[in-house]
C-alpha cells in the first residue's frame, strides 16, 4: 500500500498517514509559467496499491485537473490499483437538471474520474448521495456524522437539554439520525428559496427550543446564508446555546463575516477542507477525519467490511 497526496490538503493526507503509521509517498507537483501541472511520482509504485488523496475544494477546477493529472501518472507508471480519496466532493450541488439547458456536471466530474483510469472512490458526505451512481466504478460514501456526535456526547448535555436541529426540509433525514444517536429531541427549520443565493426561514416546526441546547447539523457550510439564518432564528425563539456543525467548510464569499455576527457557541466543522486563518470564523472547531478515512483505507486495502464506520466506533472517541 502506497499513499500519496495532491496540494489540496496535504495536513490531513500527513494525519491519515501518521493513523497508518506509512509515510507519505513522495510526488513533485510544479505549475509551468503558463500554468499547466506537472507532476512526477518519486518512487516506485509498479503493481502496489495506490490511494491518492485530493479534495476538489477551492480551487474547485485546479483541484480538479491536478487530480486528474495524478490519477494518469499512476496509471502509466504501472500501479496495480488506484483509489482517489475526495474528502469534499466539488461540483456536487450540480446533480440534475433543475431548469432548461444547464449541464449535470457532478456526473461529468464522474466521467472524467473513471476515464482517468480510477479503480475506486472513497469519499464523504456527498451533497447527494444519488451522487455514487453516476460512477461506472465503486464508490465507498462515508459519513462524518459519527465524529460529529462523537464530540457532542463528549460535552456531556442531558439529552433532556438537547435539540437537534435540521436547517431546512432537505436536511431532515441526517437531522434524524443525529437525533438518534444523541437521544435529543427535533426541530426543523421551514426554508423558503428565492433564488441560489436568497433564502428566508419563516417557521419553526417540531420540538420547543426554548432554553435548550440546539445543534444544528448540515452536510456543507457555503456562503453561510441558509445556516446563519436558521441559527438566528433559533436563537429568536429562546435557544440557550446554539451550535452549527457540518461536515465540510467551504467558507465561500463572506461566509466569514456572516457567521462571525451569528450569536453560536461553536461551528463545529471537520478538516476535510484546508482552512487558512482568514476564511476560518473564531469561533471554530476544526475535528479530524484522519482516523476514519485512514481505517477505511486499511479496511479497502485487506478487503475487509467498511459498514462498521457509519456508526460509532473507537476510533471517534474524543480524548
């Protein structure tokens, strides 16, 4: 077993490594003047079992193509199979045709992964899980909300005091196994949408929050506008604490300063997305995804069950 890394998010490939206890496989990535990526394997991969890892974060497209570019070096350098690691998954919010002559451009992504030459996709939260079926190649999808959970349970609230939230009606089935694990009660937030950017909560439906500890959970935190305004509107009606938690923190536009004026405790976010200091709210928790993409990784390598990652495990526990 070979792992190696993309630029994207070269931290989390060191903590997947540092869980394996296997160093980092050596690769030299240049950008020519002109901008094209270059890049060249530095050891010898003929026949061993290669996992790349590289999110297709911002930004976006240049991720995207160096992905590309590494998955093609692999190949021709005779590696006996390749599996790309996507912690974030871009491009997935353009998953259907929702109005006239616009592309699908998840599964063009899809294409050109399998056209690459990939064996195999390990990823996380996908935006749409109906995503893995535009792959002609398995998919391994996990979940981070076993992580997430297991630092809530770690703060030790009554589940008497807790309410998981969902943002808006789209989010009501990971809000429910949240709330099963957690043993909280459910609230859900009635969003409205004007447009891709615009949306406005106008009810709260389900369980009172009053005086309560409500979390709110949601597979991506993007331009913040849908989350910032579900936890205001929480807070409105009498939340005693308020937390957002998501998987991914893209932090795009001024998502920062949104969530910066937001009255929460904590935005709980794990690191399967680089974060700089800048796009980072101060109030931010990073949790790593290391132990559970590099047990996965262990686990494709021997052939053996992943199904035991969805749901709590040792390797969540927080110390």
């Amino acid at each position: 077993m070979k792992i190696f890394s993309g630029r994207a998010n070269i931290p989390l490939a060191k903590r997947v490594c540092e869980y394996l206890g296997q160093p980092l496989g050596k690769l030299s990535i240049i950008n020519f003047p002109d901008s094209e990526i270059f890049c060249k394997v530095d050891e010898d991969v003929r026949g061993r079992d290669v996992f790349l890892i590289q999110p297709t974060c911002l930004p976006v497209n240049e991720n995207l193509m160096e992905l590309l570019i590494l998955i093609d070096c692999f190949r021709r350098a005779s590696a006996k199979r390749i599996t790309v690691v996507i912690p974030y998954f871009g491009y997935a919010r353009q998953d259907r045709k929702d109005e006239g002559r616009v592309p699908i451009t998840s599964k063009l992504a899809a294409n050109l992964l399998t056209r690459a030459g990939v064996d195999r996709i390990l990823t996380m939260d996908l935006h749409a899980e109906q995503i893995q079926g535009f792959f002609d190649i398995p998919v391994d999808h996990l979940y981070a909300a076993p992580v997430l959970n297991a630092y809530f349970k770690s703060l030790n609230y009554s589940p008497h005091d807790l309410v998981v939230v969902s943002p808006d009606e789209g989010s009501i089935k990971r809000a429910l196994k949240h709330q099963d694990y957690l043993g909280s009660d459910l609230a859900i937030v009635d969003k409205r949408r004007s447009s891709a950017e615009d949306t406005k909560q106008a009810n709260l439906i389900g369980a009172s929050v009053k005086d309560r500890v409500a979390i709110l959970f949601d597979d991506m935190i993007s331009t913040a506008g849908s989350i910032c305004g579900a936890a205001n509107m929480v807070k409105n009606a009498g939340a005693a604490k308020v937390y957002i938690a998501a998987s991914h923190g893209v932090f795009c536009g001024n998502a920062v300063e949104k969530l910066n004026a937001t009255p929460v405790e904590e935005i709980v976010i794990t690191d399967s997305i680089p974060l700089i200091d800048e796009r980072k709210p101060r109030n931010a928790r990073v949790l790593s995804i290391a132990p559970l993409l590099g047990e996965a990784i262990r686990r494709i390598h021997f052939n053996e069950s992943i199904s035991c990652l969805f749901k709590s495990h040792p390797i969540f526990d927080v110390k």
